[in-house]
C-alpha cells in the first residue's frame, strides 16, 4: 500500500510554526537564564579576587607628572638633506596622479 503525503493546511501550517517558535522561545529562556547565573558567579568571584579599579585611591596617580605630556615634536623644524627628501618622496609616490576629477582611474 503506498500512502500518499499531503501538505498540510495552513492553519496546520501556521499552528506547527507557532509550536517550533514558542520551543525555541522556552529555550532561549533557560539559556538566558543560565548565562546570567553564570554572568553573577563571575562578578562574585571578581570582586572577592581583586578591588576594583575605581574603588582604588586614585589620588596617588594624579598626583604623577607624566613624561608624555611636555613632549613635543617639531616636525617642520627637523633638517632634511635633498637626498632624503627624494627618498621620501619616492616612497610615498606611486607613479599614478591621484585626483578625483581624472575619470579613468575612477574606483567603483
């Protein structure tokens, strides 16, 4: 006997979906549910392990004068010999004119 399948309707269509949605809804709930158990033991743990970084006294540190601030370059003050120049400038040229109204080298 050979049987012969039918689709279903579509309300049964529409009622086997809403069950694989609300399935799929009740597990993305416990998989939340798990991640922020697990999201709490983490922040217990860290803040047994070690203080937090804004519970330091940070009086300490802004009271430090940082080397990096009074450093300043002068870069047009800088010596370039002519040889260098042209080394530079080669190594930056690529031999192509760079403009955006030259329509052959139009980038798409």
């Amino acid at each position: 006997m050979i049987e012969i399948a039918f689709d279903p309707s579509p309300s049964q269509k529409l009622e086997q979906r809403e069950q694989r949605a609300q399935k799929l809804k009740e597990r993305l709930r416990g998989e939340q549910q798990n991640l922020h158990q697990r999201l709490e033991e983490l922040m217990a743990h860290s803040t047994v392990e070690r203080p937090r970084a804004d519970s330091l006294d940070s009086s300490r540190f802004s009271s430090e004068h940082s080397e990096s601030e009074d450093v300043e370059v002068d870069v047009e003050g800088l010596p370039c010999s002519s040889s260098n120049k042209e080394d530079a400038t080669a190594a930056f040229s690529t031999g192509q004119e760079h403009s955006y109204s030259n329509i052959s080298n139009f980038w798409i």
